[in-house]
C-alpha cells in the first residue's frame, strides 16, 4: 500500500513538472509581447507585422481573442465587445462607431480602444493615434 501511494505520488509529481516546464516553453515563444504579429493595412496592402513596429497611422484588424495593440479610433465594429478590465475593471464593454449608441457613461468614449485591452467578441478596424 505504501509503495503505491509513493507511485501516484511520483506519477503526480512528474506530472507537475512536465506542466511547469510546458508553461516555461509557452513563456518562452519568441512570438509573445512586442513580438506577437498584428494584422495592418499599410500601403493598401494587408500584412503582418510584429507588435513592436506598430506606429501612429496605421490601420489595424481587430479579431476575437486579441490583444488591442495600442491606443486608437475604431473605423468599423462589428459586434465588438472588449474586455476592459485591466484598465476599469469593465469585463465587457460594447464598442460601436455608431454615435447614437455611445454608453455616456463608459470610462473611455465607445469608439475608442486601449493598448492592452482584449477583444472578447466580434471584430473590428482601428486607426492607431497613439
């Protein structure tokens, strides 16, 4: 009976391991922060860039899941709700470019996004101003 728990033991313990040394491999990709590739519009064309070389003026896709690259004026929402929380605690704020349906009372104007911010839902293009 021993043994065995000293078994489970070791199996779970190898097991805490392999998930921390697969959480420091995540960690590690060479494509997190200012390396993560942001869709744009320079030139007409589409691309994709590295969050680093984003620079006032250019035109960014916003997609579910992603991190909002830098402060900007929304173009086109689509749906799109962003979680704000780490800058207002907000988890989910609907953003529109449609004047008529501003939350007056949001923290930040409804056509605005922020650096940092995630989008939850929908989509949308932004125009980067700082």
């Amino acid at each position: 009976m021993i043994n065995r728990l000293k078994c489970i033991y070791r199996t779970i313990d190898s097991k805490k391991t392999c998930i921390q040394q697969d959480c420091i491999r995540i960690n590690a990709s060479p494509l997190t922060g200012e390396e993560t590739p942001v869709t744009v519009i320079r030139n007409g064309k589409v691309r994709e860039i590295p969050r680093k070389e984003i620079v006032v003026g250019d035109i960014v896709v916003l997609n579910t899941g992603e991190e909002i690259p830098a402060d900007g004026i929304l173009l086109e929402a689509i749906s799109l709700q962003v979680n704000e929380s780490n800058l207002t605690g907000e988890l989910m704020v609907n953003k529109t470019i449609n004047e008529e349906l501003f939350d007056e009372e949001a923290t930040y104007p409804s056509n605005e996004v922020m650096r940092g911010t995630t989008v939850v839902d929908g989509h949308g293009i932004m125009k980067v101003e700082r």
